[in-house]
C-alpha cells in the first residue's frame, strides 16, 4: 500500500488587515464631508471642489488594489510543521503516530491547492497558497485532531486512493466524505 505524505500547515494568530478596507475609509470620510459640504449654503467654491476631488481620487487606491489583488497569492502567517502521513497501520501527525484502531474517525476537506484563483473572493488576493485544506481526525479517547494541510495540485489526495478506500472499509472515512475526495477529478 503506498505512504502518502501532505505538509502540515499551522497559521500564525495575526490577522491580515487589507489594504481594501483602508481604501473603503477613506471613501467613507470623503462620502461624509461630500454631503457634509453640499448641505452648507455658503460653500467657498475652492473647498467644494477640493472635496469633490478628494472624492473622486478615494477611489483610485480601491480599484487599483482590487486590480493588483487578481494576480496576487495570499500568502498565509504561518509555518509548516510536519506532515500528514496516511499509512495502512497508522496515521501520523507531525511526530505522533496514532494507530488506526485508535481512531474513531477522519473528515476531509481538500478543496484548496496552490495558485487555485478564487473568482467570488473580493477583499484580499485572489490566489491560494494551497494550504486551506482540513483534516479532522477524532480519536476513541475522544481526543480531537485538527489541522490544515498543503495540496499543491488540485485534488492531490486522490494519490492516497488506496490507504483511502482501506479506510473506508475500516469504518474510519465515510462513504460520503471519500465520494466527496474522489469525485472531484471526474467533475474537472
């Protein structure tokens, strides 16, 4: 039975502020003393259009960033850990090795891969790094194992059919989910 093997990916906790949302503050505020100095009835002529100017060039830096955004990666904060390791006995997660009679059950969601272009994304890049893949492993202690990790093909979990298949039949993988996993070069 071949092994297997996906890197383990952990994101870092820091949170990405895009520059999307410092573009739609700035459109706020000029929105804001746009009708602020249409409602006075004494406008200098000067200030008027000085703000409507404003308003109008508010835009630029969120078209410009949603343009540029259409062939940028999201790279994710973070690190790789280990790897994934699909075996016929075990399953090993980084450096622990857990028995395949030890596990209860396994859940995979593979449907991220390197440079997949993401066309309803509108705040951020536009193009996976590959690491939005999910494996949800829960133990018969109770124990419950959850982690992303890197595909970069799409479906590149279909290589691991076999050990897949095994266990299913092991009652490990449900019917459902390993459909879900192989089905998904046929649509392609």
């Amino acid at each position: 039975m071949p092994v297997t093997n996906y890197p383990i990916f952990k994101s870092a906790k820091i949170k990405k502020l895009y520059f999307e949302f410092y573009s739609l503050a700035i459109i706020l505020i000029a929105t804001i003393a746009f009708v602020w100095m249409r409602s006075i009835a004494d406008i200098n002529v000067y200030a008027y259009w000085i703000v409507t100017i404003i308003f109008i060039l508010s835009f630029v830096p969120l078209i410009v960033t949603i343009i540029l955004n259409h062939y940028k990666i999201d790279f994710k904060r973070g690190k790789f850990i280990g790897n994934l390791t699909l075996n016929k006995n075990n399953i090993q997660i980084a450096k622990e090795e857990i028995p395949l009679e030890n596990i209860e059950s396994i859940h995979f969601i593979n449907d991220d891969f390197f440079i997949r272009y993401d066309r309803n994304k509108w705040i951020g890049p536009k193009i996976s790094s590959g690491v939005g893949n999910v494996c949800t492993l829960k133990t018969k202690e109770g124990k419950i194992y959850q982690f992303n990790f890197y595909q970069s093909h799409d479906n590149e979990l279909v290589k691991a059919e076999i050990v897949l298949r095994y266990y299913h039949s092991k009652k490990i993988l449900s019917l459902e989910n390993l459909n879900q996993i192989l089905n998904e070069t046929k649509k392609s």
